[in-house]
C-alpha cells in the first residue's frame, strides 16, 4: 500500500515539473517587464509643483490624476466626503498595483524551490541505477530553477519596496492636498 501510494504521489511531483518551470520562465518575463516598468516611472518622476506653497508635492502620474479628479469635485455637495472615497479609490488602486510584484516575489522563490525539489526523485534514482546522464539532467534543472525563482523574487522584491516607497508619498502628498481642500483652501494659493 505505502509503495502505491509513494509511486502515486511521485507521478504527481513529476507531472508538476513541466508547469512550474512554465510558470517560472513566465515569472521571468513578467520581472523583466516590472523592471523596465520601475525604470520608465523612476525617470519620470519629478518632485516640481508646490501644494499651497508648503514645500510638497511632486509631478507623478498618481499625483497629476487626483489633481483632475480633483477639478471634477469642484463645487459639488458633499465635498469632504466625496474627497474621503476619492482618496480611498487611489489606496486601493496603489494596492491593485502593487499586487502583482508582492505574489511575484513570494510565489517565484516556492517554484524555484518545487523545481529544485521535484526532479532531485529522478536524480536520486538515476543515481542508485548508474544513469549519470539522468542525475545530470535532473540536477541541472534542479539548480537552474532554483536560480531563477531568487533572481524572479529578488528583482520583485526591490520593484516592491521602491514602488510602495513612492507611492506612499504619493499618497501622503494627495492626502495633505484634498486636507486642504476640505479645509476651505483651493490649493492654489
């Protein structure tokens, strides 16, 4: 029974190779696109206008936006607490941004250790049997995967940090700014 059930159970390790290593060359592209992402923002973010002289402020996409959404609340009832769900709008629209670089950076170092762990079976049996080609092969994906899901997590995980740094001062700044609006200043003083 133990033997059925092991052979089983390596059936289904086996058969998960191939998908973990899909998904890891996926992982990969997407963190070359997060990467190139992070350098497009980082080149056009600029720290320029000043809110109601106070020394805050910068010119970002996110920053820019809310000043237009801003522009449509104008004159409407209700202001603070239209400015209250517009200012919630962009935390969650930050958090939907920033999702994909936090299960990035934690899911490429669990399929990098699944296809460190998963062909080490074959290894090992290649092993008892003589087979070096077939412990060469199985080691070789073994450690390349292992490779690739920390350089995966790594290059997401500073993605994550810088962005989450910026976007809070982004948020920080939009935050400050609909406080002076709700407190009868235009901003534009």
């Amino acid at each position: 029974m133990i033997d059925t059930l092991t052979y089983l159970l390596l059936i289904v390790s086996s058969a998960l190779l191939y998908p973990v290593m899909i998904l890891l060359a996926l992982l990969t592209l997407a963190a070359l696109l997060f990467a190139g992402e992070l350098l497009a923002e980082y080149s056009t973010r600029r720290r320029e206008f000043d809110i109601a002289g106070s020394g805050i402020g910068g010119s970002t996409w996110l920053v820019e936006r809310f000043r237009r959404d801003l522009e449509r609340l104008r004159g409407k009832p209700m202001l603070e607490v239209r400015l209250e769900k517009l200012l919630q709008e962009y935390e969650f629209e930050v958090e939907r941004k920033l999702e994909p670089l936090a299960l990035s950076a934690k899911l490429a170092p669990v399929l990098g250790l699944m296809g460190t762990l998963i062909p080490l079976g074959p290894a090992l049996i290649g092993l008892t049997r003589g087979d070096i080609n077939v412990l060469a092969k199985n080691l070789a994906i073994a450690f390349t995967t292992t490779v690739v899901g920390l350089f995966v997590a790594g290059v997401c995980y500073v993605a994550l940090s810088l962005r989450r740094r910026w976007y809070a001062q982004d948020i920080s700044d939009i935050a400050f700014y609909a406080e002076l609006i709700a407190g009868g200043g235009d901003g534009k003083e």
